[in-house]
C-alpha cells in the first residue's frame, strides 16, 4: 500500500488530494485568505448566555458569534481563565507554568452562568469551522498539535495513541515523555512517534513549547477579539498529521508552498525530504497524476462502482442519505449472496465518500435486503474496517430490522460539495424547452428572410425528428403551408443527432445557410 500526497495551489486557494494505492480517498479544500481554522487560538469575549442551552456566544470577530458549550470547556477552565487574567493584566511576565497555581477542576454537570459573565474575555480554539450562517463551535481545552505529540496546558497526564499495542513501546514512550515535557503540560503521544529517538521527541517539545510561548507574548495587553496563534499552513497540517511510513510522494505544482514545506520536513522529518517533488509539467499536476478525472467521477450524484452497482447520495436538512443499488449488469445468482456481494462491494466505496467528501453529522444506508444473519454480520464488520482508516471520530451500528445502517461522523467544516454537471446546451440549465409551436414559429421567421432576400432558391430544413413529425403531421401540414404560401417546396430532413430546439436551412449545394 502506497500513498501519495497531490497538492495545487493557485493565488487564491489550495486543493490538497490524498491517493491511496493511485485512488483518491481524501479532497481538502482551503481558501488563502481563510480567517477561522480549526486550530486558530483566540482571546474571545463573551456576548450572550444562553442557560437553556448551557452555552454561551463569544465574539472572536467572525461574521456570526462564536458558540461555546460547557462540555467544551475542559476540567481546567479555571486554571485557564486565571491565567488569560493574570497575562493578559501584565501580572505574569513569564509563560512557564511551573509556579502557576493551578485551579479545582470544574465539575463535569455544572452550569456556564457559574463560569463566565457577560463581557467577560477567555481564550478559546476553534473546534469546528463556521458552518452555512453557524459561527465557528469553540473550546476552551487548549491543544497544540505536532507530528509525534501533543502538548495541552493545565495538566500533567501523559496518554499513548491506542494504535501502538506493544507494550514495551508504550511504557518506553511514556517515561520519555514524563522526563522531558514542560511542568503542567499533559502530552497525548501520537502513533507516528513509535520508535522515535529521544532527541526527536525532545525536539518536537521545544517546538511546541515556543508556539506557548508566542500565544503568551500576543496575550499580553491584548484587545478583544484577537487571533493568538495561527494553525499551520493547510499543507503543513495535513503532511504533520497524515504523514506515516507508507506515503510514497509528496507534489506540489507552487514554488513557495514547496519551500515552505521544504522547511518544515528538514526540521522535523527530513527522512521525508527525499519524498517531495516539485511539479514543473506542461499538464496542471491533478491531471498528471489522474486526480482531475477522479473528481468528476467520484463527486457524481450516482457514483458507480466496475460491477455496474451505484449509489445515490442525498443531503437533507438533518442527514445524509445513501441508497444502495445493484445496477443492471448484476449477476445471475441466487439474490441473498448477489445482495451480499453489491452489499460489500459498496461497503468499501461508502466509507472511501464519506473521507472524501468529509460528509459529517448522522449517515443513513440503505443497503439491499439480506436475510441471513451472518451477512449482515459480515457487511458491519466490513463497514467498520473501511472506516478505521477515517481520522474523523465516527460510529458505526449494525444493521437495524429494516436493512438501515446508521453511521455518525465528526463534523468539523462544511461537507465538500462539487458540481460535475455542465449546462445542458438544450435548455441552458432551466430544465424547460421551448414548446414545439414556438420552435416552428421560430423556423417559420427564419424561412421568411431567407425567401425574402434568395425568392427562387431551393432549401432543405435539418430538424430534430420530433420537429419534423410536427412539420409533417395532418392535411394540410405546417410544410404544405409553405408550399402554398411561397411557392416553393422545402425538404425537411430528420436529423437525430440535433437538439430538438435547434434547426439548420441548406441550400441546393448543400451549403448551411446562417443567419447573421
């Protein structure tokens, strides 16, 4: 298995595509002058409460206020606000928190009009980005990501990522972490730091540490609401969380986001360098490494899968709705194992969409019915493998009575949607045609100035079968009319290849006539 990282980038934007084994599995999108990304720190200020919703808005200079719930605001929002206070005040010079007295954790059921008031200021990350007219959904656990860890103030527990099962490794890990991580700081220990030297670990921890450092700098005197602490360049932050040992490539098609990303893989992974590549080719790099002609298909209304199987994705106001179906070329075999077959085999595609289309919220499939337990045994165990690869928090269920599979996904930006339909030249995108009699109306006009200025010329009408039917259809017809009305004979030529609103006049060479 092979994975290879595609990046475009243009003066406004970056498009970000990640193949796994040549197939595109994740599309990341990024407008360059994007104000809120999940990451971004902020010195907020609250502006409503909202009891009923133990929650409250805060204005961190987005278009819609900011939502904060008290389930986001951690056990330490007490050390936390102390601290915002005390900084922000000019009272602590210093960021260590090493002296800081640390607060009682806050009780887990408590009510946010017991936390905040109204105006008052706290430091916030932005959870999840704004989302259609929502603002952007705030947290008060501050966490500062790197490659092999992550640091987060007020703390001093030291986790191991659940994918690393050796327990050699694990206890190796944790021991070197608590020698060498900041006083009060717990540090989550990330899968790719498996098998990393101290001195890479000690290096990634002093660079996390400065980043603490620079939020208590901009913290200082500062103004509400006002940005701390911006996340990585969108490159930068995918290459930090994706990058693991099986990636193959890593292309960029723009001169300084491949320095920029130069830079960051010699500093903190620069057995990596040798992966980065810079595309200089005449074809624009979605197209050289087939990711343009994967986005048309794989963003159908109705992707369809080699057996001919397809789904249909539907987006609602509350969900997303995907049905299954088996397509004509189905196999001729009894119907519970050619259920089961289209069943896994969509399986497979399902999981692949919701990565790439970041589709969030609650998920409804419905599948084709099976009655044998052990298959529908078989589809949820196979549902629940695709999505292991899925870096959103997600739930799978097993198959409800009605052949219904519920899957939630975290949601964090909005779902990438992307039009792969062009204008319809027939009817410009309206759905609607001009009715037949206005499309004669229209030939008949043009007969008329073509006779007026050629009185003795012989001419041939091109039309779409459908027209020419109407043309020719009772006595007298529509063409019996122009023989009486201009003395001349018109030959009507039915030509299925035109569009049914579209005509052509020849003359007797065979030349088309154009009007202006």
């Amino acid at each position: 298995m092979s994975k290879e990282l595609i990046i475009h980038s243009t003066s406004s934007d970056i498009q970000i595509a990640l193949l796994k084994n040549k197939k595109l599995i994740e599309l990341h999108e990024q407008k360059r002058e994007t104000n809120f990304t999940v990451g971004d720190i902020f010195l907020a200020r609250i502006k409503m409460m909202r009891p009923g919703l133990n929650a409250g808005f805060l204005d961190i200079g987005s278009r819609s206020d900011a939502f904060l719930h008290y389930t986001d605001l951690g056990p330490q929002i007490n050390s936390l606000l102390k601290y915002t206070n005390v900084v922000k005040n000019g009272q602590k010079k210093t960021p260590s928190l090493k002296e800081f007295p640390m607060e009682k954790d806050n009780p887990k059921n408590g009510k946010i009009t017991q936390v905040f008031k109204k105006n008052q200021y706290c430091l916030v990350q932005i959870l999840k980005e704004p989302i259609s007219t929502k603002g952007p959904r705030l947290s008060c656990e501050i966490t500062l990501p790197g490659r092999y860890i992550v640091i987060a103030p007020f703390g001093n527990l030291v986790s191991v990522s659940k994918k690393i099962n050796d327990e050699e490794e694990r206890t190796r890990l944790k021991r070197l972490i608590e020698s060498i991580k900041p006083p009060n700081f717990s540090v989550i220990i990330r899968t790719a730091a498996q098998g990393k030297k101290v001195a890479d670990l000690y290096e990634e921890v002093k660079a996390l540490e400065k980043r603490w450092i620079d939020i208590h700098g901009e913290l200082i005197g500062a103004k509400t609401p006002k940005k701390l602490l911006s996340e990585q360049d969108k490159t930068i932050s995918i290459i930090r969380d994706m990058m693991t040992d099986d990636f193959s490539n890593i292309v960029i098609d723009n001169r300084n986001d491949y320095d920029a990303t130069k830079n960051y893989l010699t500093t903190f992974a620069p057995d990596k360098l040798k992966l980065l590549k810079f595309h200089s080719g005449k074809d624009g790099v979605f197209k050289a490494y087939n990711v343009a002609s994967q986005v048309t298909s794989s963003f159908s209304k109705n992707p369809t899968l080699p057996s001919g199987a397809y789904l249909v994705i539907e987006k609602t106001e509350a969900m997303h709705v995907i049905d299954v179906n088996s397509g004509p070329r189905s196999q001729r075999q009894d119907q519970e194992s050619s259920a089961l077959k289209v069943n896994l085999e969509t399986a497979v595609e399902i999981a692949r969409q919701l990565r790439l289309r970041d589709i969030g919220g609650l998920i409804i499939i419905d599948f084709i019915d099976m009655r044998k337990a052990e298959n529908k045994n078989a589809l949820f165990k196979t549902m629940r493998d695709e999505m292991q690869g899925d870096r959103a928090q997600h739930t799978v269920l097993p198959l409800s009575k009605f052949g219904l599979m519920q899957i939630t996904r975290q949601r964090v930006k909005p779902a990438i949607e992307k039009d792969t339909s062009d204008q319809c030249p027939v009817c410009d995108g309206t759905g609607k045609v001009n009715a037949t009699s206005l499309i004669v109306e229209d030939i008949d006009n043009n007969l008329n100035f073509i006779l007026a200025s050629r009185p003795k010329a012989k001419l041939q009408l091109n039309v779409h079968p459908y027209v020419g039917a109407y043309l020719q259809k009772g006595i007298p017809n529509t063409q019996m009319r122009w023989l009486m009305k201009h003395k001349r004979w018109i030959k009507i030529v039915n030509d299925e290849k035109m569009y049914i609103n579209s005509f052509k006049f020849f003359d007797n060479l065979g030349d088309e006539i154009r009007m202006g």
